[in-house]
C-alpha cells in the first residue's frame, strides 16, 4: 500500500487560501506548523485510503488558528479583557484532575473552557447564536466520532456525556497555535505522536490566555477554572503568565494512575494510529519518572499560589480540601458554593461508573505494585501516598 508524508508547507498554504484568510498568516505561525508537521513525519508515513481525511483534519486546524488571527485584527478589543485569579487544576492524567476542576467549576461565575468553544472558538462564543448553536453539534458529533472508534474512552471518561459541554485541558485550546501535538485535534492522522510540553511554554500559556479572552469577549465570567496535563513541567511559565494563578496540585499513588494512564493511552490513540501505535509500557513509566524527578527538582512546587491536594482527599470530602485554600487565596467559600459540591457528588447522575467501570490493572503492562512504589518513592514519600 502506498504511503504518504504530510507536506507542511503545500497543507498550510492551501488551507489559508481556501479559506481566503492567507493576509493573517505570518512567519512565526508558519513555522511553528512546519515544526509540528515535521513531528508528525517523524512518527511515520500516512497510508493512502487514511490521507485525504488526514490532510482535512489538518487544514481544519489551520483554519481555525487564522480565523482567531483575524477576530483579533478586526477587534483587537478582544484581547484587553481582564483575567483575574484564575485557578488550574494540575497533575498527571488520570490522578483526579477533571473531576476536581468539574468541582471547582460548580462556584458561582466560574467557567471552564468546553468542547464546543474550544473546537469552534470563531466567532466568539456568543456573538452568533446561530454559530454557536453550530458548534455545539459539531463538538456532539466530534465526541460520537471518538466514543463510536474507541467504546472504551466512554467508561474511562464518563464526562463525554455532557457532550459540547465536556470540560476541556488547557492543552486542547492553546495547542491551537501549533505549539504541540495534542490528539483532539488530530484523531483522522495516523502519524499522531505522543504529546509533549510546548518549546516555548510562555508563548504557549500566552496565547492560552488569548484564547480565554476570546472565550469570554461575549459571555464574561468571573473566573475561569483551567486544567492541564503538562502544566507540572513548566509551572514557572505558568505562574509567569497567570501571576495571580491559584494552583490545586492533585497527587494520586502511581500504582493506581499509571495503570489507568497506560489504559486510556491504549483507548485514544491505538484506533487512530493503527498499526503505527507503539507505547512502551517501561519506557512511559521512565518517563513519568523523569517527569516527576523534573518537577520536584524545581522551586515553583513549593510556591505559595500551589496547593498540594491528594487524590483520596479530594474523592471523600471536596469542601474540606478545598475550603482553606479559597481561605488562604482571599476567594469566599460561600454556603451556595458547598451545597451545590455536596449536591454533585450525591447525585447517581455524576457516578464515576454511570458508563460501566473503567477496568485497568498492572498486570496487563507487565507492572507491580511493589516495583512502581520503589520506582516513585520519593514522589510517595514527599506527598504522602
């Protein structure tokens, strides 16, 4: 069967002169596409029946990053909306990190980036109800895709049930920008690599606050509750581009995150990449670990706006773990705030397992238990697990 490699430079071009947008391109943009194209051949080469949705999915992409650059353009009002204190949920996948930031988001005035924004953030959210209505049933069909190529991520991921209203990582918008490979945007390119920080993490957090005003140009909010995967490497930018940032650092035993994680990998990338998947179990648990060793190495772990929260914490009383730090960081936790957190997680609708279990063990990737908590036993030991 023939293969094929993506030609950046022909994919991008063409995707901004179809969408006539080719003045809002420039040279940085350019190159960061080429960059992360080059990422993707480096990974393998597409098959032919695979190529023309591939190279679709692409320019998708390509023309949502020149729409924003014309909304910004056009109104360049746009970017003078204020942020303020904002809070990120940080950790590892599958350490408790959607179900925290979903927590945090039932506050009053607190919004979190969706699906529906996210995949569709032009126009601004808000300025077009019959856009906006668009959105929400390409972000729908977007999730059917997913779940009905991988049955397996609905039980992992029960939050695909709210469908446009999915909370989003702070990865899915800001890697918009070419900034990394992040899989939400490249379902339909087999070459789909393992997704990595940004090179340039404030670039990456910077346009990540563009996108928040974006979001927000329209339909304000008071505060708005991210959360990202990778932001434990590069907390310094973080904390650099959101200087009033509160920070809840969920922590879960590896044991139990590891396994999942290895799982859910399995689930979201094996039946888009095909034959071309190749995680190694070993090999993502040394890296995990050279992760953590990373991020414990560094001064921002022990910064004042992160606060350290474990995961079986967080699972049995959220209002206790999260009440003194809004007591610390000067937000009210109000009487109308605690009584919706006790109503969501008393309500069967909300069931981690309303999907069915989400099933994962060691075993299958060749792990112990014994070998992972003397692997981490530093990162056991300082928080705890």
């Amino acid at each position: 069967m023939q293969t094929y490699s993506l030609n950046a430079e022909e994919i991008f071009a063409t995707a901004a002169r179809e969408a006539g947008l080719e003045k809002y391109a420039d040279d940085g943009m350019r190159q960061r596409f080429y960059d992360l194209m080059q990422l993707f051949n480096d990974f393998g080469r597409i098959p032919e029946p695979a190529y023309a949705d591939a190279v679709a999915e692409i320019k998708r992409v390509v023309g949502l990053r020149l729409k924003l650059a014309r909304d910004w353009s056009e109104h360049p009002e746009i970017l003078e909306g204020k942020i303020e204190q904002p809070f990120f949920v940080i950790g590892n996948a599958r350490a408790g990190t959607t179900f925290a930031q979903s927590i945090l988001n039932l506050d009053e005035g607190h919004r979190t980036p969706c699906y529906w924004d996210t995949r569709n953030p032009s126009p601004p959210p808000g300025l077009d109800p019959a856009a906006d209505a668009a959105a929400h049933e390409e972000a729908k069909a977007f999730i059917n895709f997913m779940v009905s190529s991988s049955p397996g991520l609905l039980p992992s991921h029960p939050y695909f049930d709210q469908e446009g209203y999915t909370e989003a990582e702070d990865e899915f918008p800001y890697s918009i920008d070419f900034s990394m490979a992040y899989p939400l945007h490249y379902m339909k390119v087999p070459t789909l690599p393992q997704c990595l920080p940004p090179k340039d993490p404030v670039q990456a957090l910077q346009f990540h606050k563009k996108m928040l005003q974006q979001f927000q140009w329209k339909m304000p909010c008071k505060r708005w509750v991210g959360k990202g995967i990778i932001h434990q490497y590069i907390m310094p930018s973080l904390l650099e581009v959101y200087p009033d940032a509160v920070c809840f650092w969920m922590h879960r035993p590896p044991e139990e995150y590891i396994a999942s994680l290895l799982e859910l990998l399995e689930l979201q990338y094996k039946p888009f990449n095909g034959d071309l998947y190749n995680v190694q179990s070993e090999a993502m648990v040394e890296q995990l670990k050279a992760g953590i060793d990373f991020f414990m190495s560094q001064p921002s772990i022990d910064d004042s706006r992160v606060h350290h929260i474990r995961f079986r914490d967080f699972v049995a009383d959220p209002a206790a773990v999260i009440a003194p730090i809004y007591e610390k960081s000067g937000v009210p936790f109000t009487k109308y705030f605690e009584k919706r957190i006790k109503d969501r997680i008393s309500d069967p609708a909300f069931r981690a397992d309303r999907h069915g279990k989400f099933v994962y063990s060691l075993d299958k990737f060749g792990l112990t238990k014994e070998g992972l908590r003397s692997q981490f036993a530093d990162y056991c030991e300082r928080f705890e697990l």
